[in-house]
C-alpha cells in the first residue's frame, strides 16, 4: 500500500515537472518571438492593411540600424522617385561619417494620389515651405518604426528646410523640382542633402543668415557645433583644436555674429560665401558619428557605456543605453 501511493507521487510529481516544462517553453518562446520582431519588421497583419504600390521596403532589414523614410510629394512615377533617392543616398555617402556607416533602412512611401497630402505655405513666411497634412502620419503608422527621420522630396518649388533635432523622429522637406540627372546636379544636391541630415540630428548653422525664424532650437547655441562664447568652445572641442589644425574659435553661427563655430568652413556652411567643402569638420563629424555608433549600431552597448563624457554632454542620447528598440 506504502509503495502504491509513493508510485502515485511519483507519477504526480513527473506531471507537475512536465507541465512546468512546457510552461517554461512558452514562456521562453515568448520573449524569444518579442525580441526578434522589432519595431522594424513588418509582419504577414501588417501588409495586409498595406498597399505594395504605394511602399518600397528595404531588401533586407538591419536590426536597429537607422530608418530613413523618403516620402514622395507629387511623382508621377516610381522610377523617377526610386532615381532621386538613390543619387541623394549616393551623394550622402561620399561624405563622413555616413560613409563608414553601413545599417541604413530605408523605406519608400509613393501615394497613389499625387497631389493633397503636403502644400505650400506662403503666409507668414519668409519664403514658400512645404507643410504637410497630418494624412501623412497615416502612411508612417503603417510602418511601425519606433525611432525614424522622415525625408520628403517633393517636386513643388520652395525653400528646403529641417528639423533641427537630436534623436527624436522629425523630418527634413527637400524640393527637388527637375530629376536629377548631370553630375553636378546629383553632387549640389547630395551636399544640401548633407546639410540637412546635419541639422536632423542636431548640428546647426554656421552661417550669420539662418532660415528658420528667430528662437529655438536653430538659433541656440548649445553645441555641439555652436557654442555662446570662446570659453565655452574650448571647454566642448578644446581637445580636438589641439589634434586638428582646422579645427579652432571662429566666429558666427546660429544666426549670431558672436557666437562660436569649430572650423572656418564646413557642410553647415553653406552660404557664407566660404569656399564649399565637402566635410562637417572634426567637431561635428565626431558627434555624428557617436550618434550612429551609439544609438544606430548593434552590439555597441559596451563601446557607448564607457564615452560617459558624451552621455553628460548630451543626455537625450541616454535612451540608447537603455535598449529603446
């Protein structure tokens, strides 16, 4: 009778450890299913609800690599879009740091209804911008990204312009009004194109005339490549003015004649009348790639933790430490 029931223990006891089991394998299975289908990927659900005639997706999606959204504004085909995108990205990566940089995600919205969507804004301007409706947010939802900038080509005349952001989602709003074909073309553009991809990641002007409107983030001088006065400067690139020889305390930047820029010229100087150069310079192109490096980079967690003199700099940037994709 005593062996009877320690067999029934036994019997319930191996059940109980097989039902843990297979809880354990769910569980497991469950996270493993969370953690591999990111904000980045789109699902069998998701392209249901997607018209494939109006999205590109990239071939293949790197894991929290850096999602440019380019959205078309009045093409009458995909090919030309496809063509200016590609010469821009092209152009783009001639340049440091986007050059070394190799996890780009980028995503093609074309909408079937050319016209309607964005607009020219002319009141209280000092020249036309494009403004966009917010129907656009209904073509980004679709996406379900977390962390993206958005690139609007569009074929309206109007003075391009950006955000100027640091790590948040936000948008630059280029026109293009002819294809791109010549060289020299595909080259001007892809340096403004430069230009405004600074300015989406936070660098601003080091220009005297600035053409956002006073106040804000364009006229502020909190670096990293714009500083209120000398002292400042030394303290945020002062090591960098001892390694480069271009790098130094030049005046004017964010629209003030005062402050303090790194370098004399640069991509963020465009139209001083300098002569054009194809870098943002030490400084900034340090912080540019930190940024990609830090925040757009698998497998860099390590590497960020240990610049905690950047993180203190600039403690947005601090979500990249805390796995926010």
């Amino acid at each position: 009778m005593k062996r009877k029931k320690q067999n029934k223990l036994f019997f319930v006891i191996i059940f109980l450890s097989i039902l843990l089991i297979i809880l354990l394998g769910f569980i497991f299975y469950g996270i493993l299913f969370k953690s591999n289908f990111s904000a980045n990927v789109i699902n069998e659900n998701d392209l249901n609800k997607i018209s494939l005639e109006e999205y590109h997706f990239p071939e293949k999606i790197n894991s929290k690599g850096l999602n440019l959204v380019f959205f078309a504004d009045q093409y009458s085909s995909w090919q030309d879009f496809d063509n200016d995108v590609d010469s821009l990205m092209i152009e783009l990566k001639k340049i440091e740091p986007w050059k070394s940089y190799q996890f780009y995600n980028i995503y093609k919205i074309n909408p079937k209804d050319a016209e309607g969507v964005c607009y020219l804004k002319v009141e209280d301007e000092r020249k036309p911008v494009l403004r966009c409706k917010e129907e656009i947010n209904d073509y980004l939802i679709n996406l379900n990204l977390e962390k993206f900038k958005l690139v609007v080509l569009s074929k309206q005349d109007f003075q391009s312009w950006a955000n100027v952001a640091r790590l948040e989602n936000s948008g630059i709003f280029f026109s293009i009004t002819n294809s791109l074909e010549d060289d020299l073309e595909k080259k001007s553009f892809g340096l403004f194109f430069a230009h405004l991809m600074g300015h989406a990641f936070g660098l601003k002007d080091e220009e005297k005339y600035v053409i956002a409107k006073a106040g804000g983030a364009p006229h502020t001088p909190d670096g990293p490549n714009c500083a209120p006065d000398a002292a400042t400067a030394e303290e945020w690139w002062g090591d960098l003015a001892k390694e480069f020889t271009e790098v130094g305390y030049f005046k004017v930047c964010c629209g003030n004649e005062n402050y303090i820029k790194p370098t004399e010229s640069s991509i963020m100087n465009l139209n001083s009348g300098n002569d054009l150069v194809y870098t943002y310079g030490p400084v900034s192109e340090q912080y540019l790639k930190k940024i990609l490096d830090y925040c757009f980079t698998l497998g860099n967690e390590n590497q960020a933790k240990k610049d905690s003199e950047f993180f203190k700099r600039y403690p947005e940037f601090k979500k990249c430490l805390m796995g926010w994709r």
